[in-house]
C-alpha cells in the first residue's frame, strides 16, 4: 500500500505537469489555427428530374394570380402534410417536385414540407400550379402556405424544430427507460420504452423525419401504410397504460384483462394494414384517430371520478390526457385552425404524454421499491426489540468476516444469554419479561460502537458483531453492558428485578471457512458462563499447542 510520502510524490508529479502543460500552451498562443474537417466530395446524389404525369386521381390546385397581375417578387410555395406522393409546384418554366419520402429531392430552404421559391414577372395572371396525390388519410389535410420567401422560411423552420425537438425529448424517455432497465431490471422499463420507441416511429413517419437527411426506415412507399398499422397498435398498448395507471386496476380487475386481449387484436390488425385497401385504410385511420379522442374522453371522465372521490392517479392521468382534448376540441369545432399544426400538437402532446407516464411509472416503481425494502427490513427486524433478528445477523457476519479477511483485521463475536429469564416471566410476568428484553435491547445499543452489530437470536439470546475489535475490547463493553443491566429494576419500576447475563467472546480464526466455527466457540464459551455459576464472561478456549 502506498504511504503518506507516496501519496505527496504523486499529488507534487501531477501539479509540476499541469504546469508544464500550461505554460507550453501559452507558449504557443496567438491566432488559433482554423480546424479543417472533411474531404472533397467525389460523388454527388443524383437530381431529381420533374416529369408531368398526370395520372388519375392526382389533385391541382391553382394559386390565382392577385389583381393586376403578380407583382414580380418572390414568391414561396410550400406544401404540406403531402403524406404520399410526389409534389409538383410549376409557374411557367420553372419547375419544383419533391416527395417527403426522400428528403434528397427537396428544396433546401424548406425543410418541413415541398417548397419553392418563385418570382413571376410583374404583371403576368397565370396562376401557380400545384399537383400532388390524393391524400390517404381524410382526416389529414394537406397545407398550401404563399407568401414572402422569409417569413415563410422562418415559419417552416420553427415548424421543423418543433418537430425535431419532440421527437428528441421522446427518444430520450426511450433511453432513459432503458437504462433504468438495465440498472433495475425492471420489465415495466422495457415494455415503456419498447411502446415509447415504436411511438417515436410513428413521429417519424408522421413529420417526415424518417427521410432526413435521407431515409434510414426501411418502409419504402409503405409509409403511409406503416403509419396507420403502427397507430392501430399503439392505440391497443395506450389504453392498457392508461387503465394500469388508472384506479380502474383495482376496483375492475377484469377491465385489464379485457384490454389486454383487445390491444393484442389490435396490434395484430396493425400488423395487417400494409395489406389492405387504400379505401379501408383510410376508414382504419379515420376510425383510429375518432376512436382515440373517444379513449381519452373517457379516461379524462375516470380523471376526474378519481379527482372527486380522492383516489389515486387522478392527477396524473388528466394532465397526461389534457393536451390530447384540445386537439379533439379543436378537431370538432375549429379543424382548419387546427389543420395549419396538427402534426405539430400531436407531436407535441404525444410527447407530454409519454413524459407524464414516464413520470408515474418511475413513482410506482419507486412506491414498489420502498415497500419491497420495508417488507426485507421487517423479515429481517426482530418486531419485539426492533433489532436485527437471527436472519439478519448471519448475513451480517459473513460479509463481516469477508470483509475482515480481505483487509487482514482483526474480528470478534460475543454470544450473550440472559440469566435466570424464565425465572423473570414466572414472577412478574411475561409483559414485564417483553420490558425487560427491550430495556436489554437498549443497553445494548449504547454498550457498544456505532459500527458494532447487535442482534437477537431468539428469545433471550443476542449476538454482537465487533469488526475490528480484539476479545479484551468485547470484554470491556460487556463490562459496561453489565454496569448498565444492574439498575434495571430502578428503570423499569419492578421491585426485586434482576437481570444479569452470561457471554461468550470469540474471535475469528485463519481457518474459519464461515460462520458456524466462530459462532460455535462463542457458544461454547457462554455455556462456559453459565456452568460457571452465570452473570460472568468467558473467552473462548485457547488452541491446543502444535506438537511436532
């Protein structure tokens, strides 16, 4: 082991190179050297070529020109929520076609949607010409925003950080809850951040982001499809969260088992939706979303029952809900409003939903865990003393006598029986004789350190742990113990009361594998005590000497 000087040494070493380092980078200071990353580009990606096809069922859209003609500056042209499909803006000839499925084929200015920047010639009527497919899901309307290029870039770009920022902060629960797994291995972590990360898809899908900054999903033209299918599913997991984190688990256990059946169908039917139809596709869709601000009437109802009647998870579960009834507010009385950010308030309040169960997952865990731990302590805590019990003290002393082992020091035990206890019950009583093994437990206590360990045994047995400690220490406490023992008919008002005890020490040998041998010699030698005519303390009998 290193020694004091030893320890200095290094401390003074470390000091004389930091300062060395110091002031050679002083030496070298002046202007800072740029930092050059990169290489040069050998290969570019290919440029997506515009090509009119109009085929059936292809939507056009025409921007009219205003009065008087267009006014000869920019225009910008973005387009969004064009789930599937290639967008195609075009004013003459100029020509702009991208597909939220490749993120390659779009105009860097705009990151949220197909846009463009135009500038007719001033005076010129013919309008501005939008063609793009028909949307999949009715209930998602595509947005067409015209205007000045840079409050129009400004609004994209805050659209497209909200975006990014909530698929972050889901993606962040995902590692969290996995994390937490791996320290806890909890299952709850892993089924939270399973759904949460299958989520996360969905967000993706729905903004786009799977295409940035080129697509890393392996869905292909099925994106749309895998949408849907993944929103069936989550739909079947959400709900069984929301009544596991409801009061409706205990009061109708068989709701649970209900909805476990159901999500599993769904997540079945999800599975399924690359196969449909587009016609029932689009009917899933509308029938999910509707389905899903129904789900969340409801449960805000069991909120606010839960609110009334003071039950738990109250709370919790309106605030998680909350968001998701504006937007079916919204949906009901004010859709365009809410069309113009609807992916955003569904990012945005799936997210907080996933943060609010994450919330409340890791309370009741944490709940769980407190009651575990107080459950352990009580198995292991003597009810009558609040001692450690026999259970207790085993444990204790093998990771004492591993832990005097490897540190080489010294360990000792002493075995402590009550004399004459049976004697106490008969005459005063086996009330007084519970005072008595608590007035005991008490002395105990302050006889010895802090870091000393004291257990009963059972009935009036008690064993003392002393790490560190040689046999004359044990003695010495014990020797308190007794001075402390001598006024207990003083302290607990029993006229004639006599308590004295018995003890046996002894100390841990090279030899001893476990705790049996030790516990042995100190049981050996309190016996010594009481055939010893009790009240006395007995060390444990000496080796015998190794004859060659």
């Amino acid at each position: 082991m290193m020694g004091r000087r030893g320890w200095r040494a290094m401390a003074m070493s470390i000091a004389v190179a930091t300062l060395v380092c110091a002031l050679a980078a002083c030496g070298r200071a002046g202007t800072p050297a740029p930092v050059v990353t990169g290489a040069p580009a050998l290969v570019s990606d290919a440029l997506h070529e515009c090509r009119h096809v109009h085929r059936p069922g292809r939507q056009v859209l025409q921007l009219p020109a205003p009065d008087g003609g267009w006014s000869g500056h920019p225009q910008a042209v973005v387009v969004l929520n064009a789930l599937s499909g290639e967008v195609d803006i075009r004013h003459g000839l100029r020509d702009r076609c991208g597909t939220l499925e490749d993120a390659r084929t779009l105009d860097s200015r705009f990151r949220a949607g197909v846009g463009t920047v135009l500038v007719p010639d001033a005076g010129d009527t013919a309008p501005i010409e939008i063609e793009y497919d028909a949307n999949p899901l009715p209930l998602w309307r595509p947005i067409v925003q015209l205007g000045e290029p840079a409050p129009v870039q400004r609004a994209d770009i805050g659209r497209f950080a909200i975006r990014i920022a909530s698929l972050a902060v889901v993606l962040t629960l995902v590692m969290s809850a996995l994390l937490s797994f791996v320290a806890t291995r909890e299952r709850a972590f892993l089924t939270y951040a399973t759904t949460v990360g299958v989520f996360a898809i969905w967000l993706a899908l729905l903004s786009g982001l799977w295409a940035w900054p080129r697509p890393w999903l392996p869905v292909g033209s099925f994106a749309v499809q895998a949408m849907v299918g993944l929103a069936v599913a989550l739909i079947g997991v959400t709900t069984l969260a929301l009544v596991r984190q409801s009061w409706l688990r205990r009061r109708v256990p068989q709701i649970e088992r209900g909805v476990r059946w159901a999500a599993r169908l769904l997540v079945i039917a999800g599975l399924c939706a690359p196969l449909l139809p587009p016609i029932v596709l689009a009917a899933m869709s509308v029938a999910t979303e509707v389905g899903f601000y129904l789900l969340a009437l409801a449960f805000a109802g069991v909120a606010i029952v839960a609110l009334v009647r003071r039950r738990g998870g109250g709370p919790s579960l309106l605030a998680g809900l909350l968001p998701f009834l504006v937007v079916a507010a919204m949906e009901a009385f004010a859709p365009t409003a809410l069309a113009l950010w609807k992916v955003e308030a569904y990012m945005l309040a799936g997210g907080w939903l996933a943060l609010t169960c994450s919330m409340v997952l890791t309370l009741r865990l944490g709940v769980l865990r407190r009651q575990r731990d107080e459950m352990q302590r009580l198995a292991q805590t003597d009810p009558l003393t609040g001692l450690p019990n026999r259970r207790a003290a085993l444990e204790q002393l093998e990771r004492s006598i591993g832990a005097a082992k490897l540190a080489d020091t010294p360990l000792t035990v002493a075995f402590l029986d009550l004399d004459h206890f049976k004697r106490i019950n008969d005459r005063h009583g086996h009330e007084c004789g519970d005072r008595v093994l608590r007035h005991v437990a008490h002395a105990l206590r302050g006889a010895f350190r802090s870091n000393d360990h004291v257990a009963r045994m059972g009935g009036e047995e008690f064993l003392v742990i002393l790490p560190g400690a040689d046999p004359g220490h044990a003695r010495a406490r014990i020797e308190t113990l007794r001075t402390m023992l001598s006024g207990a008919s003083v302290v607990l008002d029993v006229p004639g009361l006599q308590v004295t005890l018995s003890a046996g020490i002894s100390a841990l040998r090279p030899e001893d594998a476990g705790v049996d041998a030790l516990l042995q010699r100190a049981d050996t030698a309190m016996y010594a005590a009481k055939h010893a005519g009790r009240d006395r303390t007995e060390l444990e009998a000496e080796r015998p000497a190794v004859v060659d």
